[in-house]
C-alpha cells in the first residue's frame, strides 16, 4: 500500500518538540492581550426575581423579540387514534 503522506514536512522528534512550544506561545499571546476596549462590560451586579427564579445579570428580552417567537408558541398537539377505518 502506497504512502497517502509521501512529502515528510517535519520529523516526529522536531514535532514533538514544537507543538508545546507553538501552544505556550499562543497561550502568552492570549494572555498578554487583554479584553478588547470596546468589548462587552463585565458583569454589573444587577439582581432581579421573576418568580421563583433570582436572575443576576441576565438582560431583559426586548418586547419585539417575545412578539417574534410568540407564533412558535402557539401550538397545538395531534395524536393518530388509529390506523385502519374500523
């Protein structure tokens, strides 16, 4: 059976050598990068009680996007009771 893989890019030794190195410096590019100044604020400490649920910083649903979903809730079941006319 041929080889799929004839062109050898990198040795396994060489490669075992450079992947945690490419990783270490990915990880330090990421770390060093920080969030983005005009990125999402982080959380605000915002507290409110619909029911019995507590829900901290999660935003309200605009009312348009309750107004689109509501034809997705309006439903109705159906059931076969059978299959032969008897």
């Amino acid at each position: 059976m041929p080889n799929r893989f004839p062109v050898r890019v990198l040795s396994r030794p060489l490669l075992r050598l450079l992947t945690p190195a490419a990783l270490g410096l990915l990880l330090a590019a990421c770390a060093a990068s920080g969030p983005e100044p005009g990125g999402p604020a982080g959380p605000t400490g915002e507290e409110r009680r619909v029911g019995a649920l507590v829900l901290k910083d999660v935003p309200e649903v605009p009312a348009e996007v309750v107004e689109d979903l509501r034809r997705y809730q309006n439903t109705r079941s159906a059931s076969v009771r059978g299959w032969l006319d008897e």
